[in-house]
C-alpha cells in the first residue's frame, strides 16, 4: 500500500481531483477574499503576477539547491555525520520517489503562498524518521491552532471532515504571515492590483490599440480609397521596408504617434508594484529582475545582502524545524543539521586567490581547507599551519 493509501486511511480521508465549491474556511485559508481591485487573489492567481512568481522563485529555488548536512560536534569542531538517518532525508531523498532539493523547494514555495509550508514525517516502531512526505495543501489543507503553554495543534480537513495529527509527525515550515493566513492573502490587494495592469496591457496588445502612426488624407472619405491606400502605403513601408524615406503626396500627412504621459505613468506604476511586491515577500527588487540600480559592480554585494537579509530568515526557520522534529532530545546536544552558504556568494578567481593567500599565512586556514573550499585534492603538508609572513621568533603548532 503506497504512503497515500496510507495516509488517507489512518485519518479516514478521501481525494478529490478538485474543490468545485470550497468552504467558508477555505476560502479564509486560501486567501480568497476579492481585493480592492475587484479580483479574487488566491495562491493560484497570485502566481499569474510575474513579480510574485519570481519572488517565489527566487527563495524556494536556493532553499533547494543549497545543500544541507548533518554535522556531529567534536572536541574539535564538528564533522559530517553522514551514517546518521536524517542525513539521508536532507541530503538525497525524503522518500522513494522524490527528492531532497525538490521537497525543500515545494515547502519553502507552500509556506511564502499559503499558511505554511507542512509535511507527515513517517516514523519507524523506535520512533526515528524514515520518510518525509509534503501535504499538498490543495489535498491536504492543515490548519494550525497556537497555545501559547501546549504548543501548536495540527488538523487536516478534507471533504468537511477534520482530522488531528500529532505534533510530532507534523514538520511546519512557518509562514511570515502576521494574519496567520499567508503572505497572499496580506498582500492581496497589491498583488490584485499587479493581475489587473498586467491583465490590461495584455487586452491593450492584443487589441492592436497602439498604432505606429498614422497616414492622413485631405478629402479622402471613401472607405475603398482609404483601403487601396493603406494597402499601397504598406507595400512600399511594411515588414522589412521599414525604415526607409517615405515620400508622400502633398494632400497627404504623416502623423508618428508617440507615447503619452498616460502612458509613462502607466509603466511607472507597473515598476512601483514589482516593488510593492519585493517588500511583501521580503526580497530586494533586483532579485525580481528590476535591474534600475544594479550594476555589476555591486551585484556581488547584493547577492550578500540577499542571503542575508531574505533567505537567512528562511535557513534558520528550516533548521530550527530540522532540530526539533527529526532529532530527538538526546540526539539534539550532539547532531545538527546545517545550509552550506559558501557557493551562494561565491567571489570572483582573484578575490578567493588573495583571500586565501592571506588566510593561509593569517595563521588561520589550513592549505588543504583552502584546497577543500576550491574541491581540490590535499596535498603533503597542508595540514599544518603557517606562521604570519615576516614573523620572526613565532611558531604555530601543527
């Protein structure tokens, strides 16, 4: 019997390939309440909005390809942990048929579009997890009930019925929602606002509203003069014509149709709202793709101040809920999982080169680390720290 088998038959819930009429408190969890701009925003509708597709993407993606580890601490430090079973699930896969990288990615996008991102961690008779399983909130709705002294309740409901799940089993991946009902649901009326311009420049195009110009003729009313000139006018200036020097007859009169202020205030307000949506989602607008102050001479920099201010807040909620869920109270004094972040602002060849050039002779990088953050094999004595260049009298021990 495959998980989902299961799993509906301890909770006793059926599957349905849809919801054709939600109830009331779908709706509320959904996020589902019409905008100010007269549309219904829900996590389905908010990914029609380009900005909010890329801010989701521009988190769930790194939490994903960003490899995690479970590290052991030691009397020296910490070393990987690779025979312990969590490992496993944050490193390869979570079950038999999905991956880590993609459950990450599939969570972290649940929990920035709805309540939360949650999933059923299953258990073997000891207790330990063998398997993670992502509840599809379109499947597997879960409310959350706060007690500030018991602690978080877990419930599923599904076709009116609701079910609890233990906390435990339960791993939760906040939303930063104050409201409780998700970042789509607070910011609804902005991103309805972002669906409703896109939605009108593309009825604007579509239409063909926005000629290039237009061709004026004195005393001309007939409409078969008119189409016998437009078609001429087209021969000789259309497709790869263009360009050239039109000659016109003199009872004729061109007219280019430029844009308006309408117009640009009109694109202006489309740039305010992909930055109305980077503050929502918490990502600063370059990441949108709003390149108006990036250059690349600071795009190092910015990819910092991403990591630290946007997706720092999502690693640390990740490994919080590592912590607490997979490992048990013993386990938790010695094991942790951590996110690699050394890849993700990755310096250019001649920064790292001086970089560790200093380091090495600092003394406080071994050669062979160096060699490590560069996947480089050891090599004979790099295990042995160098003393400061021009030191004389001094001596680091090995």
């Amino acid at each position: 019997m495959s998980f989902v088998s299961k799993f509906k038959d301890l909770f006793g819930l059926e599957t349905k390939s849809g919801i054709s009429s939600p109830e009331p408190w779908l709706s509320d969890l959904f996020g589902a309440t019409p905008s100010a701009a007269g549309i219904n925003v829900t996590p389905t509708t908010a990914l029609k909005a380009s900005p909010v597709r890329a801010a989701v993407a521009a988190i769930s993606g790194p939490l994903g390809t960003l490899p995690v580890h479970v590290f052991r601490r030691t009397a020296d430090g910490k070393e990987r942990a690779t025979d312990h079973h969590v490992y496993r699930l944050l490193h390869d896969q979570v079950n038999d048929f999905q991956s880590a990288s993609r459950f990450r990615e599939l969570l972290t996008a649940d929990a920035l579009l709805h309540n939360g991102g949650f999933a059923f961690i299953s258990r073997n008779t000891e207790g330990a997890p063998v398997s993670l399983h992502r509840l599809d909130p379109g499947e597997y709705p879960v409310s959350v009930k706060n007690d500030p002294f018991e602690g978080p309740d877990y419930e599923i409901q599904q076709d009116g019925k609701t079910r609890a799940i233990p906390r435990e089993n339960i791993l939760h991946l906040p939303s930063p929602s104050l409201s409780g009902h998700g970042l789509v649901h607070d910011a609804r009326d902005v991103i309805g606002l972002s669906l409703v311009l896109e939605r009108h420049a593309s009825k604007l195009f579509a239409n063909n509203a926005r000629p290039s110009g237009v061709l004026s003729l004195k005393g001309v009313t007939s409409g078969d003069a008119l189409a016998k000139v437009k078609a001429a006018w087209v021969a000789a200036h259309g497709g790869d014509k263009s360009g050239g020097t039109a000659v016109i007859p003199s009872d004729a009169e061109w007219h280019s149709l430029t844009m308006t202020s309408v117009d640009s205030q009109f694109l202006e307000l489309r740039k305010f709202q992909i930055e109305e949506i980077a503050r929502v989602f918490g990502v600063p607008p370059h990441i949108l793709y709003e390149l108006g102050r990036a250059t690349w001479s600071n795009s190092e920099q910015m990819r910092q101040d991403f990591l630290d201010f946007s997706l720092m807040r999502w690693i640390t909620a990740w490994e919080n809920e590592i912590a607490l869920k997979l490992f048990n109270t013993d386990e938790r004094a010695t094991y942790f999982a951590e996110f690699l972040t050394d890849n993700f602002v990755r310096a250019d060849l001649v920064k790292r080169t001086e970089a560790y050039t200093k380091a090495v002779g600092g003394p406080w990088l071994l050669a062979n680390e160096a060699r490590a953050a560069e996947n480089r094999p050891v090599v004979a004595g790099g295990e042995k720290l160098l003393p400061p260049p021009n030191a004389t009298g001094v001596s680091v021990a090995a």
